[in-house]
C-alpha cells in the first residue's frame, strides 16, 4: 500500500462509490495492473467481499478491491454511429 495521504483518499472514495453503486451503474475502475494500472470501463455486474466485476466491451473484467486506485461514476455510453 502506498504512504501518500492523496492517493490514501483517492482510494477511500474509490471504495465508496464501489460500494454505494448499483448493480447495472455505468462506472470507470482504475486498479493496480502489474507494474502499472489498468482501467475497466463497463457496466458493474457483480460485488463481491473482495471482488467486483465490470461488464467492459471486451467481456467480463473482475477487479479485486485491494487493487483499486480510483472509481467514479460515468454517464450513459453515447450511441454507436452507423
């Protein structure tokens, strides 16, 4: 875990939002991915104890909750052009 009192924040809210929404809530999750981060942007189809899992357009993505860094709530995807 890091020391930074900014990240430490960035990460309580991030666990909030994950536990304040909805199953069907549109969200962006940004988590520990290696040596780096990954973001999952997506539907949230299942929470877990330890786990939540975002529906993205490549498939199923389960984070677990000990790597997420931020999250945040995102509006509807806008319609795919023809």
């Amino acid at each position: 875990m890091t020391t930074d009192p900014a990240a430490a924040v960035a990460r309580t809210r991030a666990l909030l939002v994950l536990r304040a929404a909805a199953i069907g809530d549109r969200l962006v999750v940004r988590a520990h991915h290696g040596d780096g981060a990954r973001d999952s942007l997506g539907v949230l189809t299942a929470r877990g104890a330890d786990t939540v899992t975002i529906d993205t357009r490549r498939g199923p993505v389960e984070v677990a909750l000990a790597d997420v860094v931020a999250a945040k709530p995102v509006p509807p995807a806008p319609p795919r052009r023809h």
